[in-house]
C-alpha cells in the first residue's frame, strides 16, 4: 500500500532508540524526509549512519536537543523550520515509589513527557493550518489510562498528552490537518530492556526470565508479550500518512489487548 508520504519532511522527537526510531524508519521507508532527535550529539549522529545503511538513499539528518530545556527546544526549531509530520515521541519512564518520587523527578517527567510536545507543537502547528495539511501524532501509553502505581509520573503525564492531544485536534476543524495519539502497550524498547536488566540483576535472575514473567504478569494482555516498537511504528505512520485522513482527536490503541475499558 502506498501511504502517500513521499515528499513529505517529518520531525520525530526522541527518536535515536526504540520506538522513536522505529517509526522514524518507518517514515524513511515511505519515502519522508526525517529528522530525528536526542540529547547526544554522537547518539544522534549513530541513529542518523544506522537509518542511512538500513534505509539505503534515505533523506535523514539529526538535531541534537535535551527537550527537558525550554531553551533548547527554541533553539532546535530555529534549525529545523517547518515540517508536514510531527510526532511527538520524547519520553522517559521509571519504577519508583511514589513517596521516593521527589519535586525534581515529577518536574523532569513534565518537561520531557508532556512540555516538550507542548512546546513543539506550538511552533510547528500553526504553519500546518495556514497551509491546511498535516499531521501530529502524541506517542503516549495504556498507563495513561490505567495508571500503574509504581509509575505514577509517567501515567500522570502520559494521561496528560491524552489530553492535550484531544484538546488540540479541536483547533483544527475544518482543516486537512489531524491530531491524533498512539495508546501504546507494554513495549519491549530499549530502555525497558534496560530496565529489566537493572531489576533481573538486582533480583538475581535472568532477564529473559524475568520479561516473560512481566508479560505474562499482565493478565488482561490478549497478547501475552511484550509488543515490539516496529508494531507501534507502523501505526504511527499510517495516522502520519494522508490515508488516516478521517482519523483526528483520537487515542488509537495498539496496546496488545491490556487495556479493558472502551475508549
């Protein structure tokens, strides 16, 4: 199927490991113009040489960024001018008791997980619906839904990008732009791999056995597994693509069946 986004630029925010590169491959793949992001210079510069030799051809360039910086984030979107696809993927999470979560942690968790989307789109929106196209799409998570206790700043600002994504689709009516979000389910990126590493090492055991036992700890999982960020992906650029056209102010689920309630 051709989704129609050859000649289209994208930006995606985080996008140097895991999910954010699966779907900047993706976009790649459809013939877009991507440039991606991190925090690291030499990070981002190895994101942009992988996608090169993966997607031989590909138009792919990088801006460094820490989108925690308000600063920064200005800085970036002085260097990257307009785009027809934003996808706002920046994120981090954590297990960590609620009372252990400080001031400074739940403030770094709103900078990145909910401001940075906040402060791009603000600045890249607006040219979108003076031309009357486009696309953002908000990267969030089935723990914005069901919130998990022991992750309590990343389903607050996770719900929070529900919201500001719903809330911002309603500026576009009438126009041929979409906002739209990804209800994603538990995913097997990199960071949650090192996550699982971080806790099998501390309990003492494998973690290959321990992400099974995670998986399988998800009872209301269809799935039974962990998804991959190429299954998210490829969602994602579909709700980028022209094709999604009657799809706007949506959380669009691809959460393995973990999620039990109707949205």
């Amino acid at each position: 199927m051709d989704l129609q986004l050859t000649g289209t630029r994208a930006f995606v925010s985080g996008s140097t490991q895991g999910i954010g590169l699966a779907i900047a491959e993706a976009l790649l793949r459809e013939g877009a113009e991507v440039v991606v992001n991190g925090r690291d210079e030499g990070r981002v510069h190895d994101a942009v040489a992988r996608l090169r030799a993966t997607v031989p051809g590909a138009a792919v360039s990088g801006i460094a960024a820490d989108l925690a910086d308000a600063d920064q984030v200005e800085r970036l979107l002085d260097r990257l001018g307009d785009v027809d696809v934003l996808v706002n993927n920046a994120g981090v999470f954590d297990v960590v008791p609620f009372d252990r979560a400080t001031d400074a942690d739940w403030q770094r968790y709103l900078d990145v997980n909910l401001m940075s989307g906040v402060r791009l789109t603000r600045r890249l929106l607006p040219p979108m619906l003076a031309r009357g196209r486009g696309r953002v799409l908000f990267v969030s998570s089935e723990s914005g839904v069901d919130v998990p206790a022991d992750m309590l700043p990343y389903g607050v600002t996770k719900a929070g990008v529900l919201a500001l994504a719903n809330g911002l689709a309603k500026t576009t009516r009438g126009t041929g732009v979409t906002v739209n979000s990804i209800l994603g389910g538990p995913t097997y990126s990199d960071g949650v791999a090192r996550t699982v590493e971080r806790i099998a090492d501390a309990r003492g055991v494998p973690a290959a056995d321990l992400k099974d036992a995670m998986a399988a700890a998800r009872t209301t999982s269809l799935l039974q597994r962990f998804l991959e960020p190429e299954e998210i992906a490829r969602l994602a650029v579909y709700l980028a693509s022209p094709l999604s056209s009657a799809t706007n102010g949506a959380a669009v689920r691809a959460d393995g069946g973990v999620l039990t309630t109707l949205l």
